[in-house]
C-alpha cells in the first residue's frame, strides 16, 4: 500500500519537477549563464557534450543546451496560448450547442463536425502555409485546430447538467440564458475541460515539433525543438546527439503533461464520485 502510494507521488511530482526545469530553461534563457543560441563556433562543431558545451553543439557549432533552453520557450508559449485558443472558443459553442436547439445548434454541429472529418495536422499545415510561417500563425493555426475537441468536451459535459436542480432552479428564479450558461453549468464542467487542456497542451508540442520539422512553422534562425531535430537528422549516425537530445526534452515534456493530466482527472473523478 504504501508502495503504491510513493509511485502515485511520484507519478505527479517528477512531471512538476521536469516541467519546472523546462519553464525555468524556457522563460530564464536570457538571463541564464548560457552561449548566444545562434553564435557559431566553427572549432566546436559537431562537438559531443563537453565542459565548454553540456550537450554539446550542432552541424553549425552552436550550443546545444542554449538553443534547446530558446526553443523551448517557443514550445511552451504554442501550447499555452494555442489550447486557450480552443478552450475559450471551443467552450462557448460547446455551451451554445447544448443550450439552445434549433437552427443554432445545427450550424454549430454541422461546422465542427466538419472541422473534424479534416486532418487536424493537414488543416494546420495549411493554414500555416497561407498565412505564413511565424509564432503567432501557427499558434492561431493550432489553436483553430483544438477548437472542435473542446466544444465537443464542454457539450458532453453540459449536457446532463441541463436537468440539474440548480439550472432549474435558476431558470424559475428568471436568470438568463448567459447567467445559467456561465454561472451556473461551466463552473461545474471546468475541472474536465483543464484536465483536457492540459493533455492538449502535450498535442500542441508535437504539433509544433511536427509543423517546425516540416520546415513550416518557426522560421530560422529561432531555434524550435521541431527545426532541431530536423537539423539533425541527415546526420543521425555520425552525430546521433544533435536530434536525440531535443527529441528526448520533447518527450519527456509531453509524458510530464500526459502524466499530470491524467493525475488531475482521476482526481477530479474521485472527488465526483464522493459527491455524488
């Protein structure tokens, strides 16, 4: 038993400590004591991880552990702010679908559904391309894209608390459709649809890492964990180190999401339960 309870411990400690490193690397590069995340050192290139340079330097000779610090913070700023995006967006036709009837819900529906027959991947990839490879278009991009997931979280979720005694309540006492939508049912929704948006926010990574490896999503010079391990991988077996290590902080950030997701929601789960 109490084995069991050290790993569920640990199962939400060493994620907050990974992603504490991650958000420290990310947001504290420029003040940290690293190399210029675009200086060259031609003496160094192709270097494994040394005193000079940690994890070492790429094709170019650039710092490895500076650029990884820089594309980082590019990382976490997508998949914080594309997952607002959508959880904002995604909520409020969520709610509307499961309030009103009619012609409303129909043309939301129909949208969204629609939204979702199309690649998610190919509909971003697009989207980046017409609107041109830059932060602030693929976070938009993505975060059009996470907008059907949501609304369909936040309808699931409204749904039976439609024929809650405090909706009802609420109606007789004369409140408005927007008080009882956002007063009443999203506060008892919100645990689920965080708990979703953190998960998403582990897709929104790989999404970028997969647009950047593409070579349509942050332009160069920004470093990006994506274009990292794109620079890496024509020399794989020569120099493995140059896309493994961006690689392994990719995977190691989206297990830390994935794992506190998952903690937070049987959480939620549980407190439902004993609620109820």
């Amino acid at each position: 038993m109490a084995t069991r309870r050290l790993l569920q411990r640990l199962r939400l400690v060493l994620p907050l400590v990974w992603l504490a490193i991650v958000f420290t690397c990310a947001f504290g590069a420029s003040w940290l004591p690293l190399h210029e995340p675009d200086a060259m050192d031609f003496s160094a290139v192709e270097q494994g991880p040394g005193l000079s340079h940690p994890l070492g330097t790429d094709l170019d000779g650039r710092d490895l552990l500076s650029r990884l610090a820089h594309g980082a913070r590019i990382s976490l700023t997508v998949s914080l702010i594309a997952p607002l995006i959508g959880l904002i967006a995604g909520t409020v036709l969520g709610l509307l679908s499961a309030y009103y009837a009619g012609a409303l819900r129909t043309a939301i529906l129909s949208v969204l559904d629609a939204m979702l027959a199309f690649p998610s991947l190919v509909f971003a990839l697009a989207l980046t391309v017409v609107l041109g490879p830059s932060v602030e278009n693929v976070t938009l991009a993505l975060g059009v894209m996470s907008v059907p997931a949501f609304a369909r979280i936040a309808r699931a979720n409204a749904l039976p608390l439609l024929s809650r005694e405090f909706v009802l309540a609420a109606r007789t006492a004369g409140a408005s459709d927007a008080y009882i939508m956002f007063r009443e049912i999203l506060p008892n929704m919100a645990m689920s649809l965080l708990t979703y948006a953190l998960t998403m926010m582990s897709v929104m990574i790989v999404a970028e890492g997969s647009l950047s490896f593409l070579g349509v999503g942050v332009p160069p010079p920004t470093p990006s964990w994506g274009s990292m391990i794109a620079e890496g991988r024509e020399s794989l077996e020569r120099v493995p180190h140059i896309s493994m290590i961006p690689a392994v902080a990719m995977f190691l950030t989206v297990l830390s999401l994935n794992l506190l997701g998952d903690g937070f929601g049987k959480r939620a789960a549980g407190k439902a339960g004993g609620l109820s």
